[in-house]
C-alpha cells in the first residue's frame, strides 16, 4: 500500500514541466502583432480623409443647365422650283433628277362580232373545142356541172378566152354562189348558153382537181368597236404599268409627287384590222412616263436656310420642331422643272446667348446663378442644374466646365 502511494506523488517529469511555461510566452507574443497592426488602419484612415478634404477644396467638376425658354409658333410660306437647271438667280431653286421610262405592254382581247360568211368555191377547168372553127367565150360565160341527182351546180368563167379549133385551153372558173355544196370534185361541165347549136357537144369543159373555198356559216369577227376598246384598256394598262416600274427606282430618301409626272403613248396598235375573222387578238402599245424627284435632305436644309434668312435676328428655332407641307403648283416638265409651294412652322424662341452666361454665373452661388440667368432672361420658364458635385454650392469657376443645354419637350 506504501509503495502505490510513493508512486502516486512522484514529480512531474522534464517534458510536463516544460508545456506550462510554452503557453504565457505565445500570448504575449500575439499581444504584441494586434498593437503593431493598428498603425496602417490610421495611416489608411488620414490619408482618405485628406483626399475627401482635398477633393471637396480643389476639385470643381462640371454642371449640367438645362433651360426651357418660352416659344411660339412660326409659319412661313413660300415657292420654289425644282429642276435640272435654274433659270434665274432670283428664284427659289432646288435641284431635281429627272426619271424616266419606256414600257411595250400588250394583251390579247376576245371578238365579239359575229357575220355569216359567205365564201364561193373556186377552181380550175380545161376548155375543150372540138368544133371546126374557134371558140371565143366572154366573161361570166356559165358552165354547169350536172349531178347524178339532177342538181346543177353553176359556175362562171372569170376572164375573155378564145380556144383555137382542135385545142384546149386551162381557165378560172368560179361559183355563182356562195356555200360548200359548190366545193365538187373532178367534174365535167356543159356549156348551157350553146345548148340547141352544133357546138354544145364539141364544146366543153372538164376539171381535173376538187373546186374549194365554198362556204356559208356564222364566224366571230374583230369590231371596230373591239379594237377601240382593247386600245383604250391598254392605254391604262400600259401607263399604270409603266408608272410602276418608275416608282421602283425611287429611293426612300427621295420625294415624289404623284400628279408631277408626265405620260405620252408613243406607238399603239392591234394586230387584226376591223371586220377581220378572229376569235381573239393582241394590241400594243409603248408608252414613256417622266417625273422629277428631289432628296427630303435637299427639301429640309432649303427650307432651314430659308426659315433663317426670314427670322428676326432677336430670336432662333429649334430644328426638330420643324412641320413641313408641300404641294405641286405647277408641272413644268416639258421644261424639265415643277413648282412647289412649301408651308412651313417651327417652333422659335429668344435667343440666349451661352458664351455670354457662362461667364456671368461662373463661380457663383447656385441661388444666385439661378438668379442672375431668370433675371437675364425672363422668357425662360423652367431650369434645373445637373451633375454638380453634391458638396458644391457654388458653379465652377472655369465657364468650359459649365454645359447648358435648352429642352423643348
């Protein structure tokens, strides 16, 4: 029992005795780091400070005026010529580019008049003279062509001939009427106007090929009407067509007037005559169409200029208000110009010369700028001051660092 209790109370050893001591030293150490680290957090701190003050005493920065002056409306009216070429120094001018275009445009067209056509068939016969003496035969001298059904069928000599004795001779024969039934085939004919003398038998004809072009039916024919009416269609065809592939070489920044443009029908015809067989036809025309065109630019910057010339020398417009209408006068395009008449407004108000208020409010108090700028200027009805530093009360001193803008919306 001794010996567990000497056991029990033997010192700590070398290495238990040591860990004590270790631990007060680490905390002093780290005592020492947390007060060393405190001097750049000051240092950091004075030197924001100092920038901040510096900043505030020597750093102006800029300022935003924003200024609505009092405007009224101004008109203007005026004309001015738009051409090729201006001919007095006088006028207004304004250059133009001429367009033009040729078009050939055609359609078919349907008949409508009908006629019984009445066509007789016609042929060639050989004249035989087997009589002792010749045989002369004048014109319309009938030849008869007898059917096995005991129908006759006339035809007509065209021309004088004589036929020797023993000869023959090859003539025109044709019906004495109208209608296919005429249209026969190799046929021999008797002379009716020898019938009862010698020479009715020695004398006769014979045809050796089908007689043709008989007929007699109801056929569709051009009118004189038709071709009138397919004429005064194209017409409107052949310009609405042609005005169309002159409006597509328009740009978009260019102005076009619907009624300066100038249309001539340069050739027109139908390819059938009045009273001829067709069931349909074609018609033609050809037709040339000229405008003049100017750019909106051109328009715009005329009528700036002219706005300027005309206003008083106490007062300016603002640009964008501009409200502009335009009319054709007059069409002059045979001489290659037009007349416009130009109704024009913009808003105007009293000139505020900027130069002059820079310099009048530049480092001055902002009440009292805002003072000196109303007093100045008492047709302004609202200002407001911008991108002034929040600290500053004062304007910059330096004009170039004050911006004043006028507002009109």
């Amino acid at each position: 029992m001794k010996k567990q209790k000497i056991f029990d109370i033997v010192p700590p050893t070398a290495e238990q005795t040591k860990q004590p001591t270790k631990q007060p030293k680490a905390k002093q150490i780290s005592l020492q780091k947390r007060k060393s680290s405190k001097k750049p957090f000051i240092f950091v701190l004075f030197t924001l400070v100092f920038i901040i003050l510096f900043s505030c005493l020597f750093i102006e920065g800029n300022a935003k005026i924003e200024i609505w002056p009092e405007t009224q409306l101004s008109s203007f009216n005026t004309d001015v010529v738009v051409g090729e070429l201006q001919s007095t120094s006088s006028e207004n001018f304004i250059l133009g580019e001429i367009l033009k275009t040729e078009n050939i445009v055609s359609q078919e067209f349907s008949s409508t008049g009908k006629i019984q056509k009445k066509e007789k068939a016609k042929g060639t016969i050989r004249i035989y003279n087997n009589y002792k003496s010749s045989q002369s035969l004048v014109i319309n001298t009938r030849f008869w062509f007898i059917s096995k059904d005991n129908k006759v069928r006339e035809f007509k000599l065209t021309k004088w001939v004589t036929i020797p004795k023993d000869k023959y001779r090859d003539v025109e024969v044709i019906a004495s009427e109208a209608g296919e039934k005429y249209n026969i085939g190799p046929s021999t004919f008797s002379i009716p106007g020898l019938r009862g003398t010698a020479r009715y038998t020695a004398v006769y004809g014979e045809s050796f090929s089908p007689m043709k072009g008989g007929l007699e039916k109801e056929v569709i024919i051009a009118t004189k009407e038709d071709i009138a009416r397919s004429e005064r269609i194209l017409k409107e065809k052949a310009k609405r067509d042609s005005k169309n592939s002159l409006l597509g070489k328009i740009t978009s920044d260019k102005i076009f007037l619907d009624k300066a443009i100038q249309q001539e029908i340069l050739e027109i015809s139908s390819l059938v005559s009045a009273g001829q067989e067709a069931r349909s036809f074609v018609s033609q025309a050809k037709v040339r169409t000229k405008t003049i065109v100017l750019k909106k630019s051109a328009l715009e910057n005329f009528v700036l200029d002219f706005i300027s010339s005309k206003m008083l020398e106490d007062r300016e417009f603002y640009g964008k208000s501009l409200i502009l209408k335009h009319s054709l006068k007059e069409s002059q395009l045979e001489k290659n110009r037009i007349v416009l008449t130009l109704n024009a407004s913009v808003k105007s108000y009293s000139k505020i010369e900027q130069k002059f208020l820079k310099e009048k409010i530049k480092g001055k108090n902002i009440n009292l700028a805002s003072k000196i700028i109303l007093d100045e200027y008492p047709e302004i009805i609202n200002l407001e001051i911008r991108d002034l530093l929040f600290w500053k009360k004062s304007f910059p001193k330096q004009s170039e660092k004050i911006q004043i803008n006028l507002m009109f919306d």
